[in-house]
C-alpha cells in the first residue's frame, strides 16, 4: 500500500473509532452530566439523538462521496464530528447538550459509511475482508473501553473532557486526509438528490422516534408511536416513487436487484438486532443476576471482547485466501441460534466463572464472521459509481435493525419479568424472554443466509475503479 494511502486509511480510521467510542463513552458520565446541567426526565435521549443522527448522515454522506471528490467529504465528516463535539463539552443547558449530539451524530454516522467505502476504494473484496476484519474490531474494542475511559475522565479531569477528547485525534485525521488524500475528480458528473434526502429524514426520524418509544411507557406512548410509524409510512411510499423517478436517486433501488447486497443487507438487520441484544442485557446478566461487581463485570466483557477481535482478524484473514463466505456465516448463524435457544429455557442463576468465560468466547467467535464479512459481501457485486451509497445502505439496514430489535427484545423482557409471580426469579424470567427473542431473530438471519449466493469473493475490482 502507498504511503499517502496509508495515512488516509489512517485518518478515517482514526474517525471511525472515535465515532464507535462516542455510542458508549458517554454513559459512565452521565449522572454528573446530569448533576451539572438537569434533565433528568430526558436522560434517555443523549443516546437516541445521537442515533438519529448518525441513521440521517450515513446515506447522505455515502452519496456525496459519490458525486464530490472525496476528501471534501471526508474532511467535513471529520470537520462535523469535531465541532459537534467540543459543542457538547461546552453545553451550559441540557437541551443544548441535545442539539449538539444531534451534530456530533451527524458527523459520526457519515465516518461510519466512509470507512467501509474507504476500503472499496482501495482493496478488492477478497482482500477487503481482512480489513473489515479490523474495521469490526474497533467496534469491539470502543464497546469495551468506552465506559472505562468515560469513567476516568469524568473522575480525573470532568465529563467535559469526554467530548473534548475527541478534538486533537480528529484534527490530526483532518491533517492526515488534507496532506495525503490526493485530489481527484468526484467519481460520478450528478447532481445531489435533495429530495431524496428531505424525503429520507420525514421517515427516517419518525420510524427511529416510534421505535424508541416502544416499551413499558404507558398506552400514550403506544399511540404517539403509532402515529409516528403513519406517518413514517407514507413518507416512506413517497420517497420510493421520487427515487424511483431520478435520474440520480440519493439510493438506486435498482440495486436491490443484486442478491448479494439484498441478502447482505437483510441479514445485517437481523444481527443488528442480535448484536445490540447482547451488548444491552449481557451487563445486566452479570451484575444483576449472576451478581458480579460492575468492576468484574467490565473485565469479563473485555474478555468477550478480545475474542470477538481474534475471530473477527482470523476470518477475514481465511476469507482473503479462499474467497468462501456462506459457509462461516451459516455455521456461525445456526450455533449461535442454537446457543440462544439453550438460554432461553435453562439460563442459570450461578455460573462459575469458568464456565461463564467459556460461554463468552464461545459466542464472541460467532459473532466474528458476521462483523468482518457482511459489508465486503454487500459491495462484492456493486458498481464502483455505486459503492458508496450501497455501503451507506447497508449501515443503515444494520442500524434500523437494531433499534427495531432492541425495541422488541424490550417488549419481551418486561413481559418475562411480569409472567412470573416470585419476585426472586422475574428477572431471570425475563433474561430468559430476551434470549428466545434473541433464539428467533437468529433463526430468520439464518433463513436469510441460506439465501446469499454461494460463490466467492472477487479477487478483482468489478472494474477499473474511479
């Protein structure tokens, strides 16, 4: 690889990570967020604005590549993140705090589609595998090390600095990608989709709105979500038509058409869903049931996390030499189905830690062919012009899923914990619930998967790239 490429891989990783670190970073400082600055009834939405910004910017972000030379977008990406975050370390008012995330969102969800565009620009898919492979392990290791280092830094220096933190990494990535990203030519003579775009974000917001509101909250949040999901409906239908229409669609539904990206796409969904289960009810398993300190528990996470990045860097490393991928990911689907399945009926109330580290490895590497190859399998069929809208499509469809799944797992758990009239079990019966709703998003991926065309990777660009 040229050096000036590496240094560009560089900087988007570099965005890339701390865009990741930024999703769980913040939950350890939020009591003395919320000391200082109030707001304690809209706690809940330091992430969910977060998220609503990174669902808008990913698909817009993924066509701007595509149209304007590349290192103004990446540039801004990063410009965005930065501003967005020394915004929120300045915050004086909560509802300021609110709009900031809402701009570091923004700037976070278009690093993520530019780090998987990033490399379709420069490695064919076969090779493309390793570095997804890395790509899924920063997530890894920011899910792990976010709540530790938001922690230190709200003890040692102020919750302020978990923000400001981010500013001198992303200026050095700015510096990376200005010195280093040669100018070239926006890949494809178009004119930016507008209306595509507005139409995105009026379903968009009220679908992600809807599905945050799901949940034990009452029977008024149950209408205001079925409002929202209305009107989410008929944005949605108008937004079809329009794209189906422009000459230059903000997302070529043409693309649809192509197995590889359809079936990657929907089995991403699916273990979205799956992903943000475990990450979200995992902690509360080993501290409220198995009854293990916070402390303990992050180091046991980190365990589960050190093998999810060794399975991860182990199958794109196979992927690259042989090509194969529906093999891995059905295997992994089914034993990770089946692991569930286990769970939700005998889910112990004590586990030696032993055992417990066992199980965590044991699922940590299923997961890995899932975090490395999804992405490189969606791009392997997709026209070079197209590349980054496709990636951008299929980060959304992951993260769609995940906010849909949680919303529903959620459902499950409190059902479980009321179906049950001892209050020493309830919830265990509602881990149980959660790990059969856990068992059936598994078994649709994996019905999904038997879908993907079974061929393998391109050793080759699909043609000379842009």
């Amino acid at each position: 690889m040229r050096r000036e490429d590496r240094f560009t891989l560089a900087a988007v990783l570099i965005g890339l990570f701390l865009a990741a670190l930024d999703q769980t970073v913040v939950a350890t400082a939020l009591p003395r967020i919320l000391s200082d600055l109030g707001g304690q009834a809209w706690y809940g939405w330091i992430g969910a604005v977060y998220l609503l910004g990174s669902a808008i910017a990913a698909p817009i972000a993924g066509r701007l590549v595509e149209i304007l030379p590349r290192r103004s977008v990446l540039l801004s990406a990063l410009g965005v993140f930065a501003i967005g975050s020394f915004l929120c370390g300045s915050s004086i008012h909560f509802s300021q705090l609110l709009a900031f995330r809402l701009i570091q969102g923004l700037g976070g969800g278009a690093l993520f589609s530019l780090a998987f565009t990033t490399l379709a620009w420069f490695f064919p898919p076969r090779e493309r595998s390793r570095w997804a492979g890395l790509v899924g392990a920063l997530f890894g290791i920011a899910g792990a090390i976010g709540p530790v280092i938001g922690g230190l830094l709200t003890a040692k220096v102020g919750w302020r600095w978990v923000f400001w933190g981010n500013v001198p990494f992303l200026l050095v990535a700015m510096l990376f990608g200005w010195r280093y990203l040669l100018t070239r030519p926006a890949p494809e003579q178009a004119s930016m989709d507008f209306k595509g775009a507005l139409l995105m974000v009026g379903w968009t917001v009220p679908l992600l709105l809807a599905l945050s509101f799901l949940g034990p909250r009452g029977l008024g949040s149950s209408i205001w979500s079925l409002l929202l999901l209305c009107s989410s409906a008929l944005m949605l239908q108008r937004w079809i038509r329009v794209e189906k229409t422009q000459p230059a669609p903000l997302f070529d539904l043409h693309l649809i058409g192509i197995p590889t990206f359809r079936y990657a796409a929907l089995t991403g969904f699916f273990f979205g869903a799956i992903f943000l289960t475990g990450v979200t009810f995992l902690p509360l398993y080993l501290q409220a049931v198995l009854n293990y300190s916070p402390q303990q528990s992050g180091w046991l996470l980190l365990g589960f996390t050190v093998g999810a990045v060794l399975s991860t860097s182990l199958v794109g490393v196979w992927v690259s030499q042989h090509g194969r991928y529906k093999p891995l990911l059905l295997i992994s689907g089914f034993l990770l189905t089946g692991l569930f399945s286990v769970a939700s009926l005998s889910l112990p109330k004590t586990l030696s830690t032993p055992v417990l580290l066992i199980a965590l490895l044991f699922t940590a590497i299923l997961l890995g062919p899932f975090q490395a190859l999804l992405s490189v399998i969606g791009q392997n069929d997709i026209p070079p012009n197209r590349i980054g809208s496709a990636t951008s499509a299929l980060q959304f469809m992951r993260q769609v899923g995940s906010t849909l799944g949680l919303a529903v797992v959620n459902l499950l758990y409190v059902f479980g914990m009321q179906s049950t009239s001892s209050s020493g079990e309830s919830l265990l019966s509602g881990m149980r619930w959660v790990m059969g709703g856990a068992a059936g998003l598994g078994l649709l991926m994996c019905g999904i998967i038997v879908l993907l065309p079974d061929r393998r990777l391109r050793r080759t660009h699909s043609s000379t790239q842009p």
